[in-house]
C-alpha cells in the first residue's frame, strides 16, 4: 500500500508541470525554463520527501568539504541510475547544475526531457562520431562558463548495472576542463544501481539509502598529467568510499 501511497502522490505531484512542460517548450522556451527551474528547485526535493515518508527512504547527502566548494567548479561522479540527476540536483540545490547526458534522455521522457532541453543541459546521441561529441562539449563548456552553472560529467559513459566503479574514461573530461579550467570536484554516490526501471524503483525504495558524499575538490589542472591523476584517484577515492558505506565502516 505505501508504494502505491508513494507513486501517486509523486505522479500527482508532478503530472501538471510535466504537461505544461510539454505544451510550453514548442512555444516558448522561456516558460519552459521557469517550469523547469520549478521542477528543480522545488519537486526535486519534495520528491525524496514523499520517499521518506512513505517507503521510509533516506537520501543522506553529507557536508564534507561544501564549506570548502569553490563558487564555481565542474563536478564528475560514478553513475548508478537515472534518478542521480534528481539526487544531485537536490543535494545542489543552491547551485545551478547543467548534466552531460546521452541525447535519447532528451525525447519521450516525461518531467526529464523538455527539462534537459529547455535548461542547455549537454546531450549527446550514443551513435554521435568523435569530433561531434567534441564540438558539443566544446559549446557547452563555453556556456556553462559564460552563465556561471556547474557542469556535471559521470566519466564512466554509462551507469554501472552492478554498482561498482567502471573505467573512467578521459576525452570528455579532458575536453571540458580545457574549456572552463575550472576546479573539479570529485563526489561518490551510491544506492541507485538496482532501481533500473519503475518496478525496481519502487521495490529498492523500502528502506532503502541513496547517498552523496563530495570526497575530493582539486584546483584546476594545468596538464595532462594532471587531468589523469585527477580521472585516476578520483576513481579510487569513490571506491574507497562505496567500499566504506557498504561494509559499514561509516554510516
């Protein structure tokens, strides 16, 4: 009964602005916008609550190193499901994110497309060839930079089906840190890895935890070899992390 509780209030919550979306964005992107922002500054975080009420759900973001956060940075992190956008963009709330995300997320998805298109979130097609991707990071970097938003790349491509920490690849990131120079902030999240589907949401909700935790913030990297000891201890600290979390070593 408290899933079916759950599901429809975050359905009803969120039904209209979903369809004003869809109905404002052909006509003016300007409206989509502000539902947009709404949907993210607002529902995001009332979504987790409806969560914790009725399937005792517990995001837990930890404040390590946010007094440390620069004004603005780019963030990289593990990727583990959809709903990460939604986490960040609640555990952010004060900060104005702009996702790197796969251009199919950009159609046919209520709340989540016209939201990643009204917004300039960065999409880019699976199929695209190297030097498009490039040239679509290029211009999202100069706007992030330029409009003062938080660039957020999950460096590993794709989410991890089994929760572990894939390869993280370098082109993206190298590509991005090029373009803005900013600081890079490295966070670890884990508890979305099994909620592939609305069935495995709503079955992985009860009781369950999705964390946050920001576990190293870098000054921009002046080389390669930097960027890579970035890509590389990054990795290794949200695994450390994930291992921490998931044998209880931190709570």
């Amino acid at each position: 009964m408290s899933s079916i509780i759950a599901l429809s209030c975050a359905v009803g919550m969120l039904a209209l602005p979903a369809i004003l979306n869809i109905i404002c964005y052909p006509v003016s992107i300007t409206a989509s916008r502000a539902i947009s922002e709404y949907i993210v500054k607002v529902l995001a975080h009332r979504l987790f609550a409806i969560f914790s009420c009725y399937k005792h759900f517990c995001f837990k973001g930890y404040d390590d190193h946010r007094r440390e956060l620069p004004d603005q940075f780019f963030l990289i992190s593990n990727h583990q499901s959809l709903l990460d956008i939604p986490l960040y963009m609640n555990f952010f709330r004060d900060r104005d994110l702009r996702f790197v995300a796969k251009k199919e997320l950009g159609r046919h998805i209520p709340v989540v497309s016209e939201m990643l298109r009204a917004q300039q979130h960065c999409l880019i097609a699976r199929t695209a060839r190297p030097v498009t991707a490039m040239r679509t990071l290029e211009k999202f970097g100069a706007q992030v930079r330029t409009q003062h938003q938080i660039p957020v790349l999950f460096p590993e491509g794709t989410r991890s089906r089994d929760g572990n920490v894939r390869k993280f690849y370098e082109s993206g990131f190298r590509k991005l840190v090029a373009v803005t120079r900013l600081p890079v902030v490295v966070c670890a999240l884990d508890g979305g890895w099994q909620m592939d589907s609305l069935g495995a949401v709503m079955r992985h909700l009860s009781h369950g935890t999705y964390r946050v935790k920001i576990v190293k913030i870098y000054p921009a990297p002046q080389t390669r070899a930097e960027e890579l000891h970035i890509l590389s201890e990054g990795s290794a600290l949200i695994t450390a992390q994930l291992t921490a979390w998931r044998t209880g070593q931190e709570a």
